[in-house]
C-alpha cells in the first residue's frame, strides 16, 4: 500500500516512516503543503500534519479533497475538538493526535481502507480463506478448521491474526510482540514461543510456524495432501 506522508517534523517522519515500511508500506515522504499537492506519484491514503511550514494543513486537505476520494489521515499535535471537527468537515476520512504509536496510524490506515472499500464489496467480504482447511472470519473474531470452529486465546487469535495478514513474510520477534501484546511490553518474550507453539497444535496440517533462529517467525499456509 502507498502512503504519501506530508509531516514537517523530520524526526517524526523518519520514525513513522521506518514503522510503516516495516510493515510493508510503501511511503513517499514530503514536508510542506506545496510539495504534497504537487506530488503527482499515485498513493493510497494521506497521512497529512496540520502545522506545515507554508500552509495550514486544513487548506491542504480540503484541496486534496477536491480532487479525488483518496483517504486521508489526519496527524496533528493539535487536539482541540474544533480542528478535528473542521478537519473532518473539509473531507478528513479520520484524525490521530500526537503523540502516537505506528500500530495506531496502521490500525487507522486499515480501517479508512475497508471504508473506502465499494458497498458491494464490503457486502460481499467474508471470512479470509487460506488453503482448504483454514478460514479466519476477522469480523468475528472466529477460526475454524475443516469448518469446525477452534478455540483460541485472545493472545492466540491476535497472533495467528496477525501473521496471515502476510503468509510466508518473517515478522521478528519485536514486530510481534508491538503488533499483538503492546509497543511497551518490557518482558520476556518466552510467552511468544508458548502462543506459537499452542497454535501449531491446534492448527496443526493447516498452517506451518517456522521459527527463524534468533529472528522471529515465518507463517506459510498448508499445501493440500493432494495438490499436485
């Protein structure tokens, strides 16, 4: 997905600009008003700063506004009500104060994009299939293998969640840990390998957890005993 990030803050944007690559993004930065409405490289959603250099960021989203239906985020130090409220006026899809977490912007960034999503698609989307055995309906919160429905801890959910949103992609240790336990968890990450091994069993022939030695983990969906 292609973020066009407009922040004058360079440390900010350093720092949320390495968290979304990490998690996949594609992220084209610029620090004023000017350069993001002459940016012309196609992008999924804005995340835009309201306290820009040459323009007051209000402006800018209502100008991007104008020209398309591309989502746009919000990112400001300013919390009062009135700006989030005329942001949301001048055609903002959602608002996220500063300070805040990567997980946050993302969980935004997903959420704006499911909204954005055509009616009839969103009406259509069901649970996320992965071979011919594992369904994870996320509306729900609900797993089921050869359509029985499996049991699962929240932690458990949360990290097999997680994991499929990439099959075969290595997620480290840390990335997990921010991603299903909390961006301050300070202790051991033991319980990580006790989840994981809990979902081997109760997913086991459906889904393989390769552990990557001194990395993380890897998912990669089950091929069928008959695939060719």
């Amino acid at each position: 997905m292609r973020v066009l990030l407009v922040e004058d803050d360079e440390p900010v944007a350093q720092s949320l600009r390495r968290g979304l690559v990490r998690y996949g993004f594609e992220v084209e930065w610029v620090s004023t008003g000017g350069a993001a409405l002459s940016h012309e490289g196609p992008y999924d959603v804005v995340l835009l700063d309201l306290g820009l250099p040459d323009t007051d960021g209000l402006d800018v989203c209502k100008a991007l506004r104008e020209r398309g239906d591309v989502p746009i985020i919000v990112i400001s130090a300013r919390s009062d009500e009135t700006d989030r409220v005329v942001g949301l006026e001048l055609g903002a899809d959602d608002y996220v104060s500063k300070p805040f977490g990567v997980r946050e912007v993302i969980a935004r960034i997903r959420a704006v994009m499911r909204r954005a999503q055509p009616r009839g698609e969103v009406a259509a989307a069901g649970p996320d299939t992965y071979g011919s055995r594992l369904t994870i309906d996320r509306k729900a919160a609900r797993v089921r293998l050869d359509g029985e429905e499996v049991s699962l801890a929240p932690k458990e959910y949360g990290l097999l969640s997680f994991l499929t949103e990439e099959p075969g992609a290595l997620m480290s240790r840390e990335q997990i840990m921010e991603a299903v336990w909390d961006a301050n968890w300070f202790g051991p990450t033991k319980t990580l390998d006790v989840h994981v091994a809990a979902l081997r069993r109760k997913l086991a022939g459906a889904v393989v957890i390769e552990a990557v030695r001194g990395v993380g983990f890897r998912l990669e969906i089950a091929e069928d005993d008959g695939a060719s």
